[in-house]
C-alpha cells in the first residue's frame, strides 16, 4: 500500500492537477489509502464517510490549491 501512495504522490505536477480538477475522488483516494497504509483506523473511517457522502466536494478546494502549490494533499495522517 505503500508503494501505491508514493506512486500516486509520484506522478507529474500536471497530472496531479487534471485528476484533482476533473476528477475530486483521486484525492480522497489518495487519503484512504494514505490512511491504509498508516493502518490509521479514524483516517479509515473519516476517508470512507467522506467518499460515500459527499463531503469531498468541500475538500476539492482545498485539494485543488495544495496540488497547485506543489504541496502534499493535506489529511491527518
């Protein structure tokens, strides 16, 4: 799991960018399996009810800003 989130963090600048700006689940992927990896079991959760209810699309924006900026794809762990 953890080669698949270095892989993820990994890839190009502005690929990074058109996943996060066209298509808002990859962030939140990158988060659940951040979390998975970490074996943090409240990132789990909080990563699991965000995708099944919504709530990413309140992250997005932030997403979008860290990913512009260059940096990591804030989350807890």
């Amino acid at each position: 799991m953890k080669d698949l989130v270095k892989t993820l963090e990994g890839l190009p600048w502005i690929v990074r960018v058109l996943l996060t700006v066209l298509w808002g689940l990859y962030s939140n992927l990158l988060r659940l399996f951040r979390s998975l990896a970490a074996n943090n079991v409240i990132g789990i959760v909080l990563a699991v009810v965000l995708i099944l209810c919504g709530g990413f699309f309140i992250l997005w924006i932030i997403d979008v800003i860290m990913v512009l900026l260059g940096k990591k794809i804030w989350w807890i762990d």
